[in-house]
C-alpha cells in the first residue's frame, strides 16, 4: 500500500512538471528573424557606385590625333571648296583628294619626284636648283643648291601628303603639301627660300617679309 501511494505521488509531480515545462506550448521563447533580402544590389551595408561615382574613374580618352591629318585638316578647310558655286562665272575651284607619298625625291627648293609623280609645291617661286643669288657683298652663291638642301633637311626620308586635284595628271601636279604637319610651302617662305607666287595669299606675304626682315635664306 505504502509502495502504491508512493507511485501515485511520483505520477501526480511527474504530471505537474509536464504541464509546466517550458517546450512545446510558447513558440516564442527563442525567435529568429530570417534576414531580408537587400534591395541595393546585394550589399549588405552599402550599395553599388555609379560608373560616374567609381574611385579613380577617368573621363574618356579622345583620340590622338596624327600632325600630319590635323594639319592636312586645316589646308582642306581652306583649299577644299570645289563644291561650292564659283562667284561671278569664275572658274569653280578643283575638287581635292588627299593622297600620299613616299620615298620622295627633292628635286629643287620648290618641287618633288615620288614614283612617276612630279609635284610642285603651290604657292611658291623658288630659284632652280643653278640658280643664284647675291649677298650683300654683291656676290653670288648657289642659294638653288641651299634651297634643295633646306627642303631635304625638312622632309628627312618621311611621306608627304598633298592635296591633289581629281582631275590632275598622274605626272604632275601642283599641290599644297604637309609633312609631319608643317605646311611645306609656308615653311620654305618662311625659311628665306622662297617667295609667294602670289600677293593674295597674305599668310605667305607676311612670312616672307618676317624672313626678309631676319635676313634668311635668300635674304642674307
């Protein structure tokens, strides 16, 4: 009997305890909230940059530009006008393209041999390559020769290119030339080894009368 009551009690704490135990009946005792899902781009504590807002970011590059197609450039937007109509009925100027030469020969202070080709740089009157001039002194000295030797030391072995007429012959031509974007008939005037063919032609006009007050090439 005594054995019996003791059971009796031992099940009545065992169902006490049961009852109150903390599992099962309160879910929230231990709640674990799941982490959202970010909404800046996957970051969890920053967000993405903009391109425009990237460390270092450099702006774009432009492309380099060649001398010789800048200065190339600069003579067609000057030269290249056979498009537009000719004021009062006189001749339309001749339509330009650009071609280039290599291996050229300096033939006299004013004109170049390339292949077959014979091109007389426009804008310009040079002495021949006899031809001479006197100093002050009164004597003469080979400035033809001096001239050649002047255009050469300017080309040095490099291609030329000109603006040539479509409709000129494949055997001459008379062009205005660059080379590593100097404008070779400029350059000669302004040198002293040559003179403008024109009085119109004011840029040419002034560097001849800078290299005649300098005393250059034929001026000296």
């Amino acid at each position: 009997m005594f054995r019996l009551s003791h059971l009796l009690t031992a099940f009545v704490v065992l169902a006490v305890l049961w009852f109150f135990w903390p599992f099962g009946g309160d879910t929230n005792v231990v709640h674990i909230d799941t982490p959202r899902e970010s909404t800046q781009g996957g970051g969890l504590f920053t967000k993405p940059l903009r391109e425009t807002e990237a460390p270092g970011a450099a702006p774009a590059e432009k492309a380099g530009e060649n001398p010789d197609e800048k200065a190339s450039a600069n003579l067609a937007a000057v030269d290249a006008k056979g498009d537009d109509p000719a004021p009062n009925g006189a001749a339309p100027k001749p339509v330009l393209q650009l071609k280039r030469f290599y291996r050229v020969e300096v033939l006299d202070g004013g004109s170049l041999k390339a292949g077959g080709t014979t091109i007389a740089l426009e804008g310009i009157e040079v002495e021949g390559l006899a031809g001479t001039c006197k100093d002050k002194s009164g004597r003469d000295w080979p400035c033809g020769r001096y001239a050649r030797a002047a255009l050469t030391r300017l080309i040095r072995g490099r291609a030329v290119i000109c603006h040539v007429p479509l409709s000129a012959s494949h055997k001459g031509v008379t062009a205005r030339c660059t080379v590593g974007g100097t404008d070779m008939s400029h350059w000669m005037v302004r040198q002293g080894w040559a003179t403008p063919a024109s009085q119109s032609d004011v840029t040419l006009v002034k560097a001849a009368n800078a290299a005649r007050e300098r005393k250059l090439g034929i001026w000296r």
